[in-house]
C-alpha cells in the first residue's frame, strides 16, 4: 500500500493535542515499547521476526502477561486509526509513542514511517520475549537486560539510555503485581491515579530518573532490579552516571536510541521509509 504522507501529516499533528489532553503519554510509549520489544535479530523473515509491526493489537500478543493494561492504549488509539486509515497500526503505535515523548518535554525523534503491519494472530511473538523487572540477584538481573536488549542488537549504552524513559509512567499493582496501590505522587493530579511513578513528575520527560535511581531515598518511588543495576554493573554505571549529570546528552542519545528501536524489525513498504 503505497504511504500516505498526508495521513501520516494530520494523524501526527492530531496526536499532539490527543496526548496531552489524555495524559497518556506514558502508556502509549509502553505500547510501542513492547510492539518493538520482540523483535529477534537470528531471525529474518518477516513477520516471524517480531518487531514494530502493529502484532501487539492482537489477543495473543496483548494477553502476554507483560502487555497487562495495553487495551488501554489500544483503546484510545483506535479513533486516530478510524480517521486517518491509511497510517498502518505499526505507524501508528510507534509515532504515537514519539509524540507523546515530545509533548511530555522529550527531544523530537527524527522518526520515518512507511511500516507494514502483521495481518493476522498468527503473526504475534512468542511470550517472555520483554524484559523481567525483578531478579534473585544483581548478576541475574544484569544478565538478563543484556540478554534481552542484545538480542535486538542494543549495546550496553542503549540498554542505559533507553531505561531512561521510565522517567514517565508508572507501575500498576493490579497489572504487575509491583508498587502499592497509589502514592503521594499519584493518588492526585491529571490523568487515572494510583500506581508507583519511578519519578516525581511522571509525565514530565527529562533526566529524573537517573538521579532517583542513583539516590535511592525516596521510599515513594519503585526502584526495580532492572533499574538499580544501571548504576552497580561496571559497564552500565558511566552511562547511567552522564546522563544523571547532563540531561542534554541523555536526549541526544535517547532520540537516536529511541528510533532504532521504533524500526526493530520493520519491513517497509514500496516507497518507504518516509518522513514527515
């Protein structure tokens, strides 16, 4: 299907208010996350591959234990999808997620458009493919985010830079099993409450996240396995340590980051990739 720019044009610019006027920033970046997140490097075909091909909209996927709340986002992405039909759901997914990045103060991706979708549940990746956040031991945990992030073709810098966009979001106790129910940063204030932010201000994109993580002291805010070693792992801490100390290097190299994994796996169309 050949791209239509146009469509691409308004359904971005209508996201921008969309998201802001939702406050769902942070849910709509975790369901590009994990649209992308299975993508499989060893593997070539597609869509076998896994990856940014819109396989997260389908039952099989979505009910990985990992995607718990994803219809959610689904949900509210929908009637962007009926008004501009033409933008593929991997598009779709994947803008949406950088726009909510940018309008939450985060640096403007250089994103490209032009993905094909899944057509099918037989599309949808294997389950276990995402992250674990928490682990027996450090080593364990380390381990783990290497195996996970290498397999998408993520060096250790990547794994740091891109953990950095906890600093939107929350965990939800009913969805993860981690967190208390809410918290003095989330039983108030815009969007749905409850839940555990990892930052005080969790829709605000900035570099919160590796200060508190770094700090450790406010009992408040959730600390996982997965975010504690960033600043323990000899090769993970100088990263997790320049962008606690510099906030523009942190965008710098989480824009370009953020786009590699916004096109793990992709299979463009004829014409493709674009930009808008």
């Amino acid at each position: 299907m050949p791209v239509n720019k146009e469509q691409l044009a308004g359904a971005y610019t209508e996201l921008k208010s969309y998201i802001q006027s939702k406050h769902c920033n942070p849910i709509v970046v975790r369901l590009a996350w994990h649209d992308a997140g299975t993508y499989n490097s060893a593997i070539k075909e597609f869509p076998q591959r896994g990856g940014a091909n819109g396989a997260i909209r389908f039952k099989p996927e979505l009910s990985h234990g990992h995607n718990a709340g994803l219809k959610v986002a689904l949900d509210l992405l929908e009637p962007i999808k009926a008004k501009y039909p033409d933008v593929s759901y991997a598009d779709l997914f994947q803008m949406a997620s950088a726009v909510g990045i940018e309008v939450a103060g985060g640096p403007k991706i250089d994103m490209r458009y032009g993905r094909k979708d899944a057509t099918s549940e037989q599309d949808c990746a294997q389950d276990g493919l995402l992250p674990a956040p928490q682990h027996p031991t450090s080593g364990a945990a380390v381990d783990h985010l290497r195996k996970v992030f290498n397999r998408m073709g993520f060096n250790d810098q990547e794994i740091v830079v891109l953990s950095g966009a906890h600093t939107l979001g929350r965990v939800k106790k009913d969805r993860s099993g981690l967190g208390v129910d809410a918290t003095k940063y989330t039983k108030e204030g815009p969007g749905s409450k409850g839940g555990t932010s990892w930052t005080p201000d969790w829709l605000k994109f900035n570099n919160s996240y590796f200060k508190v993580v770094k700090e450790k002291c406010d009992k408040e805010l959730i600390v996982m396995d997965t975010d504690r070693v960033i600043f323990e792992d000899e090769g993970f801490k100088p990263w997790a340590e320049k962008y606690a100390a510099d906030e523009a290097a942190f965008f710098k190299d989480y824009a370009v980051a953020h786009k590699k994994l916004s096109e793990l796996g992709v299979e463009w169309e004829e014409g493709a990739p674009v930009t808008i």
